[in-house]
C-alpha cells in the first residue's frame, strides 16, 4: 500500500484532480491519502471532496485527515506540497511596492523583485518540510508544485538529503497550444525542452519527426488571432527562433522588453486574448474573493449528482508515483539539479529538463548548450536565483539587494538608489516573515 501525503490539501481543486488521476492507477487504488492542512474547514471540504471520488470509484483507497505535518508524512511514499507561505495581505505589497517605484508586475510569483521575496518567505517553510521528511520518511519523494519553482527547489536540494522534483504544467501546456495552432494531432507530436522553471526553450519541436517551427512561424505570423493569443511569446519567439514556455503574462516580467515603458504595456500586455484586463487587479479580487466563495462553490460540487469525472486527467505527479512504485516508466520536465545537464546554465542550479522516472528513481536526460541568444537571459536569471536563495539560506539583505539590481525589468526601470530604497520598503513589509534575517536593511 502507498502512502501519499499532501501538504496543502487545502488547495482542493488541486487536491481532488490529482486524487482522481492516482486512483485511476491499479498500482495505486488502494492508497492511503492523507490530508494535511493548516485550515481545518479547508481540510474538512478535502476529506470529503476526497472520500466522495474514492466512494464514487469503489476503490480500497484510505483517507486520512491531519493538521499535524509530522503525523501526515510519517511513512509516507510521496509527499505533495501545494502551499502558499502568507495571505494576500502579505505578497500584495510583492506587486504593489514595486509598482509604485514603476516597476509594473503582472503576476509575481516567480522571479524578479516579486518572486524572490516570495521566496525569501517561502524557503524556510519548504526547508522545515524538507527536514521533517529526513525524519519521518527519509526515502519519500517530494513533488513540488509551490511557487517559485526553481529557487524553493535549488534550496531544497542544496539544503537537505530528501529526493524531490519541482513540477509544472508550463511545458505540456503550451506543447498543447503550439500543437493546436498547427493543427497537429498531438500525440503525433514530439520535443525537446530545456532551460529553467518558465523559461525553458523548445530546442527541438517536431511533427511526425519533422522540424515544425516553420509551421509555427507561418502561424504566429499570417494568423492575427494566433500572435494575439500570446502576444508577449510570440514576439520572443519571432526574435529569439525559439519557444519559451510559461504564458505572456509570466514571461513580460522576466525581461527588459515589454513592461518598462507604459506605452509597451499598452501594446503588448493589454489588448491580447491570453490577458485579463488589469491582471493583477483581478488576481488581488480572486484571491480576496476565495475565502468568501469556496464554500459556495463546495456546496455546488457536493450538490452534483456526478461532480467530476472519474477518468485520468494530464497531471505529471500521478504518472510519477506509478512509475516510482513499480508501475510503467514515465518521460517528464522536471525541476532538477544541473550535473552538467545543460552545459551553458550554472552548475548546480535547479533547471528544467526531461526527466525519466522509474522504480530507480529519476533519470535527468544531458541536454548540451542553449542557443546562446537564449541562453544569455536564462544564464541571468538562473544565476539572479542563486544569489537569492543564497541570500534565503544565510540571511544576508545586501545579497537580496544585489539580485534584484541585476534584474532585467527592474533594472530596465530603476537607478540603483531607488532599487536600494524599493528594497529596502520590501523588507519592511515582510520582516516578519522572515525569520533567517538579523537586519532588514540594504
């Protein structure tokens, strides 16, 4: 019998599609799904939702339910973590600050000023996590779906002996999308991706085996609803020759391009099909939303005679588990360390490459160099990130000071006084959430 642990299940849209999937698994059918959260009406809808999908299945599957992290990862096979470190009254100020400094970022989870101060408060929640697996289930795996990816990862692997993977739908997703504009059916699709978290290359994108890159450049160029769906990728794509993953509205905060000048905003990251008018604001809204309309809409689900489909969805994790425990080996994009995978990206530093995985463990694919026109931005920001996790890890604000200084947008916008004074008012909002820090100030 495997033993899953999610850490988040609070995060029930989630929770209830990867439990689906891992039923689906005959290796897995038989389950013990334990439930973790710090939320216990969260936690309670999740029980339910959950034990719902295994009564409507018939499966043998077992679900457990815990606010104590310790007792949900004791023996535990697998171990999910789908967490947010902070409310939104905290990682708002991540957006707005930096706007009021005229650095205008769209979703700020990743990298850049945003992203590292979510890392900043992130990493020692994930490396407490990382410490109790060494405890309770030091041979467990951990996929990690929480964001920002590659520098939770990086400290992670660099910080504790836990076997983990970072995962993300950026790169099936818009394997999906390209196939789409192309008319391809997809499984006659096939590719090589590299690079980091939300900014990884299609080195090679083939239909049938045949370079399908042509196809997609006639499309983005001759179809106005095509180049308007992802307005900000495909300008980089038109430049670069290559295609990025992870939507416009991550990849205009990642570089010097897009969101510098209003006028640029105005044009590309406003009027597309991939956009939400004023996205942050309509992000802040769902999330101010969500406490007062789960419950609504968990009524609703409950209130369905069939809620959700009990057929395998394209998650990556329940592929994952089955092959770990024995079952079919599977072919992935994982967050991994860099053993000279990708030759031209730091060593060491957590990348984004094809993976396998068997009952053996993962298998990271050598990939070899970028091209270099993208490797010179994916170089920067894999190296922005190694200086924030090692600022994360050791406390150190003047560190945290000097990536963000090297950031492309921020540094597109501000001297480096201001960015001083910016970041500087970031700690402020965040001291308390920071505990590996003696001093706030740059």
């Amino acid at each position: 019998m495997t033993k899953i642990a999610f850490i988040g299940a609070g995060s029930v849209g989630f929770t209830r599609g990867l439990v689906r999937d891992v039923l689906t698994f005959p290796l897995l059918k038989d389950a013990t799904l334990s439930l973790m959260d710090i939320n216990p009406e969260r936690l309670d809808f999740a029980k339910n939702s959950v034990q719902r999908i295994v009564d409507m299945g018939g499966y043998p599957a077992k679900v457990e339910v815990t606010q104590d992290r310790a007792e949900a990862l004791k023996d535990a096979d697998v171990v999910l973590v789908t967490i947010l470190a902070g409310a939104t009254d905290v990682w708002r100020h991540d957006i707005e600050i930096p706007k009021q400094y005229g650095v205008d970022i769209n979703v700020g989870d990743t990298r850049g000023v945003s992203g590292i101060f979510r890392a900043l408060r992130t990493i020692p929640v994930m490396l407490s996590i990382a410490h109790d697996m060494e405890r309770y289930c030091p041979d467990a795996t951990m996929l990690n779906y929480t964001n920002p990816m590659a520098m939770l990862c990086r400290a992670m692997e660099r910080e504790t002996s836990i076997r983990l993977t970072g995962l993300c739908h950026s790169v099936q997703g818009t394997s999906m999308m390209l196939a789409n504009w192309i008319g391809a059916p997809y499984e006659q699709i096939t590719y090589t991706c590299a690079g980091i978290n939300h900014m990884a290359w299609y080195l090679k994108y083939e239909w049938n085996g045949v370079d399908a890159y042509p196809l997609i450049r006639k499309a983005i160029s001759e179809r106005p609803e095509v180049y308007n769906e992802e307005q900000v990728r495909n300008e980089m794509f038109l430049a670069l020759d290559y295609y990025v993953t992870e939507s416009s509205g991550h990849n205009s905060e990642y570089n010097w391009w897009f969101r510098k000048r209003p006028d640029l905003i105005e044009k590309y990251c406003t009027h597309g099909t991939g956009w939400n008018p004023g996205e942050y604001a309509y992000v802040l809204k769902e999330y101010q939303n969500r406490d007062s309309t789960w419950k609504e809409e968990a009524r609703k689900w409950f209130a369905q005679e069939t809620p959700i489909s009990l057929e395998r969805g394209h998650e990556y994790a329940a592929h994952i588990i089955n092959a770990l425990k024995g079952g079919e080996p599977f072919k992935f994009n994982g967050n991994v360390p860099n053993t000279g995978l990708v030759t031209n990206l730091p060593q060491g530093a957590c990348v984004e490459v094809p993976v396998w995985v068997t009952r053996q463990g993962f298998e990271p694919v050598h990939v070899g160099a970028l091209p270099p026109q993208c490797a010179l931005l994916t170089n920067l920001s894999s190296q922005i990130e190694e200086m924030a996790v090692e600022a994360a890890i050791s406390g150190d604000p003047r560190l945290v000071y000097q990536a963000i200084c090297h950031d492309p947008l921020t540094a597109a916008v501000l001297s480096l006084a201001e960015i001083k004074e910016m970041v500087n008012r970031m700690f402020e909002k965040n001291c308390q959430y920071l505990p590996q820090f003696t001093h706030f100030t740059v």
